[in-house]
C-alpha cells in the first residue's frame, strides 16, 4: 500500500483522478469541502489507516485532478465517486464528509444506498442556508476577475502570510486564516478557479445555501450517521448541527475547534469516527423498505416491511 504522502492517478472517464490510499480493513471514503484538496485529511489519515483502508480523493476540478469543462454538480459529484471506487474494486464504503464534501457524502448515500455503509459529517454544508458572505461572493458576476486580480503574484505572498499569522492570534474569528490561505493560494488557478465557480453555481446563491437534505433527511433512519462540528465555525454555523435529522446516530459540538475540527483535533475526530464504525452496524440496502419510506415521507413503520418486499 502506498504511503500517506503519495498522491496516486487513474484515468475515468478520460479525466485524471488524484487521490491518497492508505491502509487496511473496512473502506472509510474522505471527501474534502471546496476549494481544498485531500490533503486536508492528512493529519486524521494515520490514525484511521490503523484499522481502515482510507481513500481520499482531490474532486474534480480540485488539487492535481483533472479541471475539466465538466458535471460539478452533487450528483456528478457522487456519480464520480463511485466509478472511482469501482475502478480500485471497492464495493461498499463509510463516507465520510467535510463541508461541501459533506453534501456530496449525503448525495452519494442517497444515489447508491447499496454502496454505503454509514455517512459522518463534518462541518457539512446542505443542513440550513446560512454561509460566510466569503463563500456567497463566489456567486456573483465578475467575482471570477476580481478573485484573479485578488491572487495576483505581487499580492498572493503577502496575503497568504498576513492570514497565516492572524490565524495564529487566539481569536475565533480568525482561527480558520491559516486554512483560508491554502484555498486562496488555489484560486490563483484560473482553471481551479473556474471549478469552484461552477461548483457553487449548483448549491449556492447570495441569500446563502440553495441546496439543502432537508427534505431526504428521513433517510437516515436507514443509515447510521455521525455528525462532526466545531463550536467556533464561522463559515458554516454550528447551530445547524442542531438541523440534522433526529435519526442521527451521535452529534459532537468540538469546543476550541472551527471548520476544520479534523485540522483542530484530528485525534479527536480520528477516535470518533473509529468508535462509530465500531458501535453501528452497516446499513444494508433493502428495497422495500426504501421504497415504503420514500411513499410515506419517512411517517411508515420500518418494521411493519417484511424482508421479501
């Protein structure tokens, strides 16, 4: 098995897929949020590699993947997603999602249910409409140039260290700078940029988020879901953590911890995510009590379908 480091290639679809695979055991899938790549995984990588074969993947139009003219939609998303597992010959997978990554976790659970064994999401998007105006800016005409003068060569080193330093002050507001300045860096690519225009295009508006669960949220009484938070995040609320479905496995608020809690306690999160697979068993896809669930909106009894419906 390859190193935590390397960054691995396959080809689907004719575009090039970046990822990292590391370890052995039950298949946990890590899908970083926009703008950012897997690396943001690497430091909860080693900890889950102990007990699980851990892929995480750079989405297309992020990281060293492909930026194509392409599907940047959720369901695009998700569909890459699964040729990319089929393609390493896994079948079945413990999705785990960090904000944008988090409604295509939520996207890949309800396309192919058969496929997915548990959701934990981390400071995910797609629970409620609230969004830095960071976020929303990305939105409107012409922010495009403005974010290319923004990253401009002369001003992209002075930026990016003036960021770094505020994120080290013990302010909540600025805690996140360091990982912002990572994302900012990106942006200087205009083929990237392009990307993640066209990926918020799809979810996001200026009031905010356009695409929520809300109304699948129901679901997840067919699937254990865990959901991951810090106290202080100020691109995506916390309080929407209270917006998860009841049927949710477990919910943890992280005290000291922004919106990137697997950054901030990554032996924290590592241990919660491996506790959660340990205590839950996997969902397994069943037809008829999709299909009863999905008539009623979530209002009819599981156990009133029997096993050959």
């Amino acid at each position: 098995m390859e190193s935590i480091e390397d960054v691995q290639h396959v080809v689907v679809h004719g575009h090039r897929r970046a990822y990292r695979m590391c370890g052995s055991g039950p298949a946990l899938l890590l899908v970083h949020g926009l703008a950012c790549d897997s690396s943001t995984w690497l430091e909860v990588m080693p900890m889950l590699a102990e007990r699980f074969t851990v892929i995480a993947p750079d989405l297309l139009g992020h990281g060293q993947s492909d930026k194509p003219d392409a599907d940047y939609s959720l369901g695009g998303y998700a569909n890459g997603m699964r040729d990319l597992l089929t393609v390493l010959g896994i079948d079945k997978v413990t999705v785990v999602g960090h904000s944008f990554g988090g409604g295509v976790a939520m996207q890949f659970a309800y396309q192919f249910p058969d496929r997915t064994e548990r959701v934990v999401l981390v400071a995910t998007g797609g629970l409620g409409k609230e969004v830095t105006p960071l976020i929303r800016f990305l939105t409107v005409p012409g922010s495009g140039l403005a974010i290319g003068a923004a990253t401009s060569s002369p001003l992209r080193p002075v930026v990016s260290a003036a960021m770094r330093t505020l994120a080290r002050l013990p302010v909540r507001a600025t805690r996140d700078l360091g990982e912002v300045a990572t994302i900012y860096e990106a942006l200087a690519d205009p083929a990237q940029r392009r990307a993640v225009q066209r990926v918020t295009s799809h979810v996001l508006n200026w009031h905010g988020q356009s695409v929520t669960m809300t109304d699948r949220s129901y679901l997840a009484r067919l699937m254990p879901v865990l959901v991951i938070w810090g106290r202080d995040d100020v691109v995506i609320p916390a309080s929407h953590a209270d917006l998860a479905p009841t049927q949710v496995s477990d919910v943890h608020v992280l005290e000291d911890s922004g919106h990137f809690p697997h950054k901030d306690h990554p032996e924290k999160v590592a241990r919660l995510v491996t506790e959660f697979v340990a205590s839950t068993e996997p969902a397994h896809y069943h037809r008829g009590r999709w299909r009863a669930l999905l008539r009623r909106g979530g209002e009819y009894e599981l156990e009133s379908v029997t096993p050959s419906a």
